[in-house]
C-alpha cells in the first residue's frame, strides 16, 4: 500500500518511451514521478523536488549519468538506481564505486524497476540489526546508533550502501558470508536480480577506506569459493 504522502520518484532517461511506461508503473503502484530527458535537466529537477530516489540512465546527452551520480553523491545520499545497456558493465562498475545503490540491465521488466524502487527504499529507512550500538576494531570505530564511523579518530564518510554493509559484516562476525547472502541481507535482492560483483565492488571500497593495507585485508577476509568474512 502506498504511503498517504507519496514518494517522489525521478526517472532520467533521454527515451520518453523509458519514462513513460516506467512513469506507468511506478504511479500505478502508489508513487508520484518526475521526469528528465537529459543530464542537465536531471540536476535542476533534483535542486528544485523534493524527491526520495532516482532512477538514471547512464547514457545521457548534455551531461552523462555518472557525472548526475557525482553531483547527486556530493550533496546527498539520496538513493540512486542506475538504468544500464548490457554493455555497460565497465560503467556500471563506475557507478557502483561512485555510490549508486542498485542497477538494473536494459531492456528490463517495469515491475522489477517497481520491485527494486520499494526493496532500496526500505533499506535506506531500515539498516541490518546490530546489537551493539558501539563497535571497534583496530583503529576503527562504529557508531551504529549515530551512523558514524571513524578510523584513528578522523571521521569517515562512508556512502549510506558500505555502512550497511559494514554494520551487516559487524552483525555477522566471524560468518563466512556468500555474495548472495549479502545480497539478500544488504540490497534485500534475490541473488537473480542482481550481479555478485555488485557486492566485489563494495567490500574492495570498505578495505580501501577502512584497512591499513587494503592489498593485505586484516579485517574484511575473501573466503575463497565462498565470499567473504568479517574479522574483527
């Protein structure tokens, strides 16, 4: 059931084809939608809605969906789910790494775009139970209840996707953790809807903000055939 005040939804994309039939579903499923054709127009319509997530094409005239991502990234940690062709993989890497919260590969089912909108929606309202609000490891320090982390007592800005990530490994210590576990538990997606790689490229931002040596991961440990495991 939709919410009495209903979510707003930006849906960039330069085929108005795209933008209708997802603006289609997405209103028959209880949200409201605003449109962008291009890059340019996508940032004004973000300065000027207020709205609760974006669905974006990459390939965009004027300006291209990554740059959109970058200036989203740099204001907000709205959540962003990225619309990509099939061969996009490089971009949709980039996108990941720039702080996208999903993606889904053209041409694709509107009902699974309307699918992912609620699962990413929940998430970014709704983080993994943790039982300690306070938790450190090595020179690192994790306050879930404040959504805070710190490493050598510099605050670090973790993009709202690797802190829940990170709070899903501190909930799971110890656990040998599939990527398709992590999907399910992080991403709330069946393992089919999404590419384990989308977890790969997270777990390596992690190490790289978090290690001392991110080549030589102390903490964040591949379980080889298996995924991956929180030591603290």
């Amino acid at each position: 059931m939709a919410n009495q005040e209903r979510d707003t939804i930006l849906v960039v994309d330069d085929e108005p084809m795209v933008r209708e039939v997802l603006t289609q579903y997405l209103e028959s499923d209880g949200f409201a939608v605003v449109e962008a054709g291009d890059g340019e127009d996508a940032i004004a319509k973000i300065t000027e809605n207020q709205v609760e997530m974006v669905l974006l094409d990459l390939m965009l005239p004027k300006r291209n969906g990554l740059d959109v991502l970058k200036f989203i990234r740099s204001t907000s940690e709205l959540p962003v789910i990225l619309l990509t062709a099939r061969g996009e993989e490089a971009d949709r890497v980039r996108g990941l790494e720039a702080g996208a919260d999903d993606y889904v590969v053209k041409p694709f089912s509107a009902r699974e775009v309307v699918a992912r909108v609620r699962s990413v929606l929940r998430r970014s309202t709704r983080g993994p139970d943790v039982s300690q609000m306070l938790t450190r490891f090595g020179n690192v320090e994790v306050d879930t209840a404040r959504r805070t982390v710190t490493k050598d007592g510099e605050l670090i800005d973790l993009p709202r996707k690797e802190f829940e990530l990170l709070t899903c490994f501190l909930a799971h210590s110890g656990e040998a953790l599939t990527r398709e576990e992590l999907l399910e538990k992080v991403w709330s997606s069946s393992p089919e809807w999404q590419d384990p790689s989308t977890v790969t490229v997270h777990v390596r931002r992690l190490r790289g903000r978090l290690e001392d040596d991110p080549s030589n991961p102390q903490n964040f440990l591949t379980v080889f055939g298996v995924g991956y495991r929180f030591e603290p």
